[in-house]
C-alpha cells in the first residue's frame, strides 16, 4: 500500500489534509512537531485523537530549537498574540521558515519509510499571509527534496487545501467525516478557544459560511 | 557590518568555509548541530574552538529527532561505519536530507539574525556521494528559501568549496590560518581519528597532496 507522511498539527486544516490522504488510498504516517508553541499540549493532544481516527503511524518530533530563534508570538510569550482582527501584511505570529524546517524533517521520514506523498494543510488565500505557505514556495521545496535526496526517492508535495477558503475546508472535512470537535485551532494555550486571534477568526467564519455550527468550546 | 550564518560542524570543510565568509567580509554566526551523530562531544569541543578563533556569536541546536529517524550509521550505532575504502553509489553514513533540514534551520536565523549569507563547506566531486552536497540542490534550496521568507528577507546560500578538490581546501586552510589541528573529521567517536573511514581516507589524501602534515593524532 502506497505510504503518505501528513503533517498533522492537530488544527482543522491538517486534518482535512489527511483524511483526504487516506481517501486519496495512502497508508498515513502522521508526523506532529513540538516546537514550544504556546499550544503545544492542546496540539499534541488534538494530534493523537486524530492520529488515532486514521490508525496512523505516528512520528512526534521535538524541536526545542524554535524557542532559541524566537521571532515570533507563537514562540516567544512577550510577544502578544493579536486579537483585533486579521491586517495585510505577515503577521507577528508568522515563525521563521516554519514550514521549510517541517517539510525537510518530513521529507527525510518519508526516505526513510519509502512515502511517496508529503501532505501538508496550507492555505495560500484564506490565511494569516505567511509566505511558507505559497504555492510557489511549496513546488520550490519540492524541486529541492527531489535534488537533495537519493535518485530512487520521489516525494510529492500534496497540498489540497492551498486553493480553497475555509468555508469549504469545513464542508469537506463534515463531507469526510473528519472529527472537527476534536481539532484545535487557536493560537492561545487556554480550555476554551479565545475566539478573536486570527486563527479563531478564520476557524469561525469558516464554519458560519459553511453553514455549520463548531462545536468546540469558545470562551464567550 | 554585513552577517553571514556559517553551518560549522567542527570538520575541516566547514571550518575553512567559515575562515572564507570572514575574508569576505561577514561577520560570523556560528551554526552548529547535536543531531545524536556518533562524535557529537567531538564535534562540539571543534565547534567552540573554530567559532572562538573567528570571534563568532554562536547557536548550539540540538536535534534529538534523528535518531528517532535513524536510517545512516552516523545516527544508529548497529550500522557499521564502512572502513574499507570508498565505494561508488550512496554509502550507509548517507542521513536522509541532512542538509536540507540544517539549511532550512539556518535559513530561519538567518531571517531572525538579518543575515544576508549562509555558508555551507558542502563538497560535490571530492566527497563521500551524498546527494545533499550537490550544486543542483543548493540552488533550488535557495529558490525554496526565499520563496518561503518575508519578501524583505534574500538570502543567498555560498558555497566556496563546492568545486574544490580536497587537497585545494587544505591548501586554501593553510593560506587563511585555519587551525586545521583543532578540526575533526573522522566518522569514529574516539581519541584518536581511525584513519580509514571514508572521511579520514579523503582528509589525509587531501594533505598528502598538498604536502602538508595532518596535526591531528591518528591511530596507527
């Protein structure tokens, strides 16, 4: 059976993504980072759960590292999260290079377990506007995995989600029966959702255009 | 004054790029890896000592994660480290893109650091056959990086020893001061270098055709 590595944060975003890779007949080994993110536990815990739903192989990587470089909110807790509304520009919860760093961890998993798909949730449109998450950027990496990889290993980048807007993420993950409720979104370490930072907004609307409700906890 | 981050592994490579981005004109952010590869104490007692000598600010980063990825006998001690000469084809020392991930690390501190160059002593022809050292690669890793930063953010990876033969990067250490004798190449965790990796096979013919002396002490 055809192998795929998924990114799986344990937002909505990553889960969609990898139901739609076992849908796609891929085998899923899902690979979850621990950078120090404010919502590291949240995440994990969200991860698992999901994990769990696909009976996925799992890879939990630590990268105490993040926190050394800093540079952004998710990392760094003296830098505030913002929660007035999503602006133009890149935001200051963008973290360097972060999808760089995880597509190159996920390439060298998927040498090493002979995967032929990397499956990673980005939005390009309906986002917070960090620009590791681009298409262009995305068929760059690619080209460099292909390059600096052995001449048998071939790894796709899938990334279904890059031209869709978050009403219809919701509508397809309710389509493929993703466990919407067990996913964790937001950028605050809290019981509750904050409802108001950029990741809970998108979460949000997503939700009212599809018409449907979320049935997390947001704090009110 | 302009800022290069220099991956410095403590080898003899890496330290002569590094002694090349100070004669460019850089100043020096000393880069290295714990990535749990056999000679990692020896390798960092290097690090501190070349990063001393170019007066570099400096990161440490550990990744703990490649041994949870294994797959090359630098990372997982039951694969022998081959002693018997260098072979065609990729050898079992190969780690799955290696230096993908550690340029998409220094890429990110680079962006935080607003450092213009990464330095990398990768080699293509005089080397051990590892994909990730290729001209090819670099370049489209670069492409990715800067696809994948700020638009403020251009980097540009520089590699000056990429078409080098061993016995040039010696000579070129030589002429710059590099002190060679506090390098470490060899694949082996030990006092004295083995003297018959594929590393110490390509260090020594370097000097030899140089006809310099190696200071380093040697099994005999």
């Amino acid at each position: 059976m055809k192998r795929a590595v998924c990114i799986l944060s344990g937002g909505m975003d990553s889960a969609v993504a990898s139901y739609i890779a076992q849908k796609d007949g891929y085998e899923i080994v899902a690979l979850h980072f621990n950078y120090g993110q404010r919502t590291e536990a949240k995440e994990l815990e969200a991860f698992g759960a999901i994990a769990k739903s696909l009976d996925a192989k799992t890879y939990e990587i630590d990268l105490p590292f993040f926190k050394q470089i800093g540079a952004s909110a998710l990392v760094d807790k003296s830098i505030a999260v913002p929660v007035d509304g999503i602006k133009p520009g890149i935001p200051v919860t963008y973290v360097p290079f972060r999808n760089g760093i995880f597509l190159s961890i996920a390439a060298a998993i998927a040498e090493k377990e002979g995967a032929e798909a990397i499956y990673i949730g980005v939005v390009e449109e309906d986002s917070s506007g960090y620009p590791d998450c681009r298409e262009e950027f995305i068929q760059k990496m690619q080209e460099a995995i292909n390059a600096g990889t052995k001449p048998q290993t071939k790894i796709e980048i899938k990334t279904p989600l890059i031209h869709l807007k978050k009403e219809d993420i919701v509508r397809v993950g309710a389509q493929l029966g993703v466990p919407l409720e067990l996913t964790w979104s937001c950028y605050q370490n809290s019981d509750e959702a904050c409802g108001v930072c950029d990741s809970c907004r998108l979460r949000l609307k997503g939700f009212e255009k599809a018409g449907l409700k979320d049935k997390i906890p947001y704090r009110s």
